[in-house]
C-alpha cells in the first residue's frame, strides 16, 4: 500500500507538538550544555552567536568529557568491541563458523573506521547524556548521481541534534517509529530521486534560473513500522518503510524501506510515560543556571571594581565628569578637601564568598558527569597507583554507570550492529557462510567486549576467586573439596569474561587431541621408568646370582 504524504505530515505535526515541552526545557538547557543545540523552538540564522548570555563552560565541558570517555571504551576505533557469535551451541564451536564469523567482524570493523561512525558516534552520546535522548541513523551509502558503485557501497551515519527528530515506541517499549525535518535544494533533491515523482515547485525551479535550482525547500524523512499485509517483496514491502515527504506540498517523493529498523536511539533515564529521556544535564541545570548567574554578577562587580562609578558633592563640579586619562575636571571644592567633593563608590562586595560558591558548584556539576573519577584515572602514574588498582577504579566507575548502561547496549550498540551486520550479509559485504550455518535457525548473538560490559560480566570471576580464598585452608586438610570445581568449565568461564580472543585459545578437539598427546607422553615415560628400574634391579641382583653360582661349583 503506497504511503500517503498527507498523513504522513499529519502524524508527524502531531509527534511534534507532544514533545513541545520538552523543546521549551531544551532550548533553556542547549546553551550551557551544548551550544550547537540551540535553536529547537526557533530558527537562528547560520553563523549566528550561540553562547550569548553564557558566562561559564564548566557544564560544556563536564559533558563533553563524559561523552568523549564513554564513547573512548564502548566503540573504541583500536579495540575489536564487539564479537559475533552463532546461538546454536553445537554448530557455534565448528571451526569454520568461528573463523567466519571473525572475518564477519574484522570487515565490520575495518568499515567502521572508514566512515564516520567515530564522529557522529561521540556526537550522539552528547545528546544521550546531557539531554538524555540521543538519535544515530545508520544507513549504506546512497549511490551517487555521477557514478554506478557495484557491491557494497560503505556506511553512511548522521547523528540528529536534539530535538531535531520524533519517535514512538512500539510493543517491547523500544523506539519504532522515528521522523526528522531537514532542508534539501531542489538540484540535490532531484540527483536523489528522480524528477518525475517531484512536486510543481521543484520542477519549476529545475526549469528555471540556475540560483533557483539552489532554492531550499523543506523534507520530512519518516521511519514507520509496516503492518503484516503491508509487507511484500523488494524495498517498498520491508517491515520498515522509508519515506520521504516534500513537507509543503505533502507529496511523496521516494518511498522504500528497511528490514531492520536504522536508527539508534539510546535513553539515558525514562520517566514512566514519557517517550524522551532525562540525561545527567537534567541533573546539573540547576548548578549550570547557579553557576552562570553567579559568574554574570562576578563579572559586573568586577567591573565596578575596574571602574568603579564616582561620587560628587552636588554643584562641586564645573561643567562634565572627564573620566579618561588626563581629562581635566574643573571643581570647585567650596573650601573643603577634595576627596570631600569626589570619591569612588566603593561597592563593599566580598567577591572571595562567591568564589567559594562557584568552585562548590563546579565540583557537583564535575561529580553529576563522572568528570572528577575520569580524571583521577586519566592523571595516575604507575608510580602512584600499581595497574591492579587502577583496573579496579576502573572497573568502578563503569560499575557506577552500569544501570544506565544495560538500556545504552540494547538502544544504541545493540541497534547498530544489528543495521551493519544486515546492510553487510544483504550487499554481499561478507564472504559466503560455511554450510553448517544453514544447519541453524541462522541467528546470531553479539558479545560486547568493551570495559564495561567487561566489569558487569566481572562479578563471577571475582566470586570465583574469593570463594577459592575461603576454601584454601580446607582443602590442605580435605582435598576433595576441588572435586567441586570443574577446571574445563571454570578455565572458559573467566576467559570469556576476560574476554581473550578465540584465536588464542585451543577448541574442544584440540583440547582432547593435547591431553590424549600428553596422555601418551607420560604413558610413555612411565614405561621407560618401569624398564630402567627393572634394569637397575637386575644389574644389582646379577653379581649375587653369579656369587650363588660359584659357591655351588
């Protein structure tokens, strides 16, 4: 059923104006936590000024930092952060399966370094953070005007500033449905679609003067869940449609579609009935707001204290007050001395109070984005600090963000690479899968491998070796006790956690090979020992048997 321009504007004019209040409560918070947000209820002109009545950074860059760090261990461009592994146990250990599920990853990887996934990345994660909702839409390259690309044309990634996109959630309460606004030419328009499908202005414009085919003109970009009967074959039937909407005219100008959903949009906290989330910015506005105030009126009682105004006795001075230097002044003192007549206004303000308010208020803005710990663990030495401990404040600090980090996994890493992985298997980005995967339902698992899901998955490890601890003065005296323990079981436990790679580690069968090997070497050994002490023995015994048999002649 082909898509309806009309209802698609309808719906997202209606999307739009529930999330006004959150518009108005993030174009108050934009300059203090992100400039580059402003203008969500109005329409600044580029270039314009977007640090006006902004007097302090300290928020900017508490956020910033946060982001930059999170972003430094859960996508880190120089760590594989990220495993794909087959869910049928069996078939999942073959060799032939593991190796192509790891070049699977290396080519995913390798394209993601290609693109600007590590820019607009760390972009969204501003957004997740300070505002609490951040949007990443992962997309292949579109195939371009001038040129025919065959294969797989590479990644294509657009973090949307806040509250420049709507989204509905669906059943399982994650994001279904998601719409945005942006500006296209007419010229660009029309080498990204074809022209046919284009509304009477654009046309117009492709007809005209060469400055018209420059001409702006608004689009509406809507991601929407397609319903059962509703989905045939080719791109216009996938689960997800994609459609494009010339907002003005309401027609539609490409219509295709998607077979997983494209766009990440990770919530730092939700609020039971509320769509959009609520990040640490949230947290620190009323420190942020504070603070600025406070460094606003520092600044005009420093000013006064520069250029404090001047009190004069009334009729003492002969024309205007010159106040630069070496203008004269004609006074008249009336017989009295002069600073009786003129005398700077001395404010009496205690500027060391407000400076002590100010670094207060830094520091819990510092703490509400984590900055102050990131900063100890950035700063230590080894000389202060062995590696033991610093992997132990580490592993601290992303214990800390663990419970916002379950819903960042399954909102945004989750969802990415979900979208590469398809847009890879479905271009013929991958090598063909071995057989034995077709033996399967197919489906595959990702394993993060970053530091926190490292130190969420550490808790085993930890109780493991605690528990050998406790059990180490038993089992001198009783030795069964380790029976307990299952070495194979535990040894594949803690390297999983570890996360080691697979390629450093030995399979089921090269496992059993090497144990029937040193099975056969010991064997082995042992028999040469049986024969040398039955040699030993019998060159001991064979002098007496001579000895015997020289008596008895």
């Amino acid at each position: 059923m082909a898509a309806n321009g009309a209802e698609i504007i309808q719906r997202y004019n209606r999307l739009k104006q529930n999330r006004a209040n959150f518009d108005a409560r993030w174009e108050e918070m934009a300059p203090y936590i992100a400039p580059s947000r402003v203008g969500i209820t109005s329409q600044p002109s580029p270039g314009e000024k977007q640090t006006r009545n902004v007097y302090d950074s300290s928020t900017m860059m508490a956020a910033e930092m946060m982001a930059m760090f999170i972003a430094g261990h859960i996508i880190n461009p120089a760590q594989q952060w990220f495993e794909f592994k087959l869910r049928d146990p069996v078939v999942g250990k073959m060799d032939s399966v593991k190796e192509w599920l790891e070049e699977c990853r290396d080519r995913s990887l390798m394209r993601l370094s290609t693109s600007m996934f590590y820019a607009e990345g760390p972009e969204s994660l501003i957004d997740y953070g300070g505002f609490g909702t951040g949007f990443l839409l992962t997309e292949e390259i579109p195939q371009p005007s001038n040129m025919v690309i065959t294969g797989f044309r590479g990644f294509y990634f657009h973090a949307e500033k806040i509250g420049r996109f709507v989204i509905e959630e669906g059943a399982n309460g994650l994001v279904d449905t998601a719409m945005r606004e942006f500006e296209l030419t007419a010229r660009v328009a029309s080498e990204r679609w074809t022209e046919e499908k284009m509304p009477e202005s654009i046309k117009n414009c492709l007809k005209g003067e060469e400055k018209l085919k420059e001409k702006p003109f608004k689009f509406i970009h809507a991601i929407i869940p397609r319903t059962i009967s509703e989905q045939t074959a080719g791109a216009a039937g996938m689960p997800w449609a994609s459609v494009w909407v010339e907002k003005e005219s309401k027609t539609v100008v490409h219509e295709g579609g998607y077979r997983v959903f494209p766009a990440s949009v990770p919530r730092h906290h939700r609020t039971p009935g509320e769509v959009y989330g609520r990040g640490r910015g949230d947290l620190a506005f009323p420190d942020s707001w504070t603070l600025n105030t406070a460094k606003r009126m520092g600044l005009e009682d420093w000013a006064l204290k520069i250029r404090p105004p001047v009190l004069v006795r009334s009729d003492s001075v002969i024309g205007s007050l010159r106040l630069v230097p070496a203008g004269p002044t004609t006074i008249n003192t009336h017989g009295q001395k002069i600073t009786d007549v003129i005398a700077p206004f001395e404010t009496g303000s205690r500027p060391e109070v407000s400076s002590l308010k100010e670094e207060e208020l830094r520091r819990t803005i510092r703490e509400i984005f984590y900055v102050d710990t990131i900063r100890q663990l950035l700063e230590t030495s080894k000389s202060e600090m062995t590696a033991f401990e610093f992997a132990k404040k580490l592993e601290l600090l992303f214990r800390l963000m663990g419970p916002v980090y379950g819903r960042l996994e399954w909102e945004h890493l989750y969802r990415t690479v979900d979208v590469i992985f398809d847009l890879q298997l479905y271009a013929g980005g991958f090598s063909d899968p071995p057989q034995e995967v077709y033996m399967t339902d197919g489906k595959i698992d990702v394993e993060f491998q970053n530091p926190i899901a490292k130190a969420q998955r550490a808790g085993g490890a930890e109780s493991l070796m605690m528990a050998a601890n406790d059990l180490a003065p038993l089992g001198q005296m009783f030795p069964q006790i380790w029976d307990r323990l299952d070495p194979d079981k535990t040894a594949l436990g803690i390297l999983n956690i570890r996360g080691v790679p697979a390629q450093w580690t030995r399979n089921d069968d090269e496992m059993l090979a090497l144990r029937k090997e040193r099975e056969k070497q010991d064997t082995s050994k042992l028999q040469m020992e049986e024969v040398g002490s039955m040699a030993e023995a019998a060159g001991k015994v064979a002098p007496i048997v001579k000895a015997i048999t020289q008596d008895k002649k």
